[in-house]
C-alpha cells in the first residue's frame, strides 16, 4: 500500500510545523500549507528521507481558490489526500469596547471559516478514497470567558460546531472529523504571555502537569491519530 497523504494547514511554525515534521517521521506524506509556502521551520536535522516526504504548498486559509488549488496539488503529487489537520490560527487581544467588526471577523475568517471552507475544498478527495480523517484544531479557550479574547474564543467554539455538523453530515460516508482542544501550549501566539511571572504562576498552579505543554506533545497525540488510521 502507498503511504498515505495528509494535508496540514499553518505549517510554518509552532504546532503546525512540528505535526507535519512528525507525520513525515512516521512515514506518512504531508501537503505542508502555508502562506509562506516553505519547509516547516526549526527542522534543519531532518533526514532526506523525511523532508523528501514534506511538500511544501503555498496557501492562505483565508482564500478558498488557494485552498482548492492547494488540494488539488497534492493529490497531483503524490495520488490522492487521505487527511487533513486544520491547524492555522491567530489571537488578537482586543477588549470588546475597542473591537471593530473587521477585528471580530479576521478572527473568525481565519479560525473557522476557513476551517469549514477547507474541509468542503479537500471532501471530493476523501470522498474518491471512500474514507477520510480530519482534525480540526480547536482551543479550550472555547468555554472559557477570557478578558481581550473574545474574537479567539467564538471563533474556535465556531469549530467545535463546525466539527460537530461535518461528523454528522460525513460519518456515514467513512469520514470522521474530530476536534482536538490543546491546553496552553508555548509558541510564538503566547509566549509573551506565558513568561510574564503572575501568568506563569497560574499555568503552574492550574494545570494537571505543572506546565504549559510543548509543541511535540500535541504533535505526537495527532499522529497516534492518524498513524493508528481509525477511520
Ligand atoms: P503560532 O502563532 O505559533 O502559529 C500559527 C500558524 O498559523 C503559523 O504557521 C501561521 O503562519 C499560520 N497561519 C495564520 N494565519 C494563516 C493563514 N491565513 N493562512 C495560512 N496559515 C496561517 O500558533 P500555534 O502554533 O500556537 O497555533 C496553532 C493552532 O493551535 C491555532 O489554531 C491555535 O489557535 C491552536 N491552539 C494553540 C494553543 C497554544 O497554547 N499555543 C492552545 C490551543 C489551540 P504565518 O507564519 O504565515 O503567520
């Protein structure tokens, strides 16, 4: 059997980038999305082998003629799309009194209409596969009332609702779409955040493990995912 092909989104760096170096680790061949249209970054110690299973593809989430074309790529390159992890996002810490309406929907184009765009754009490839794995990446923030982050939390409460309907519409067809809610995880979106003293101590003293979690541990819980294949 060939090995199998997924599409991750917001590659370039932070979680993105460490779950398409991981899937590419373990075998599997990943369409790496980004704005930038390069290699993950931070990888400079990856084997041939492994990069030559990184493809990297130029795509805004934002524009869904890029998403389509994105797709369309990958499935030329390498035969088809098994998979896709919606990961791309941003934060804007904007207090509501102060919030425009281009503020609010940035946000939410960026974190959830581009997440249901995506899995509308990559569904004909999964469709031909008759089976299909997705994961979209929410934020526990989406139950949480946070002061300045009101657009990020609607936004990703948006892609549990969108998770939740695409289960339903494309469950019977073999497709499972999931949503993964990480915790606080450092990268470039908080760690201005996480290294002032007072947030620090609160991540320490309200979290299971003591600490804000690390790239890699989200990286290696969507693989387990998609190496075990349990669509
Ligand atoms: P980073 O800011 O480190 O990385 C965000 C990534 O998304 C970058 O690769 C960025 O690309 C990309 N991106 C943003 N906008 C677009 C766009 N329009 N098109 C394509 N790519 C885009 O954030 P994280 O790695 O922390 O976040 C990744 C995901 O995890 C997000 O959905 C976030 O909400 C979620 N998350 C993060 C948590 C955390 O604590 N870190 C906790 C829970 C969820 P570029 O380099 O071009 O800007």
């Amino acid at each position: 059997m060939s090995a199998r092909t997924i599409a991750v989104t917001g590659t370039s760096r932070g979680i993105g980038a460490e779950i398409a170096v991981e899937l590419a680790k373990r075998g599997l061949l990943v369409g790496c999305l980004s704005r930038g249209g390069g290699y993950p970054e931070g990888h400079l110690e990856l084997s041939p082998e492994v990069k030559a299973r990184l493809l990297p593809i130029q795509c805004d989430v934002t524009d869904e003629a890029m998403l389509a074309a994105a797709f369309k790529s990958l499935s030329v390159q390498t035969g088809g799309v098994d998979g896709l992890v919606n990961n791309a996002g941003i934060h804007r810490e904007v207090k509501a009194l102060s919030m425009s309406a281009a503020e609010f929907e940035e946000v939410m184009r960026t974190n959830a209409t581009a997440v249901l765009m995506a899995c509308r754009e990559v569904h004909p490839y999964l469709h031909a596969r008759g089976r299909g794995f997705i994961i979209n990446i929410g934020s526990f923030f989406d139950k949480l009332g946070v002061k300045g982050s009101i657009a990020y939390s609607a936004s990703k409460a948006a892609v549990g609702a969108i998770t939740r309907g695409l289960a339903a519409e494309w469950g019977r067809n073999g497709i499972s779409v999931v949503m993964l809610a990480p915790g606080y995880i450092e990268t470039d979106i908080n760690r201005a955040y996480l290294a002032d003293p007072v947030t620090g101590k609160f991540v320490k003293s309200r979290t299971f493990t003591g600490r804000a979690g690390q790239v890699n541990e989200v990286a290696r819980f969507v693989a387990a995912l998609l190496v075990e294949d349990i669509s």
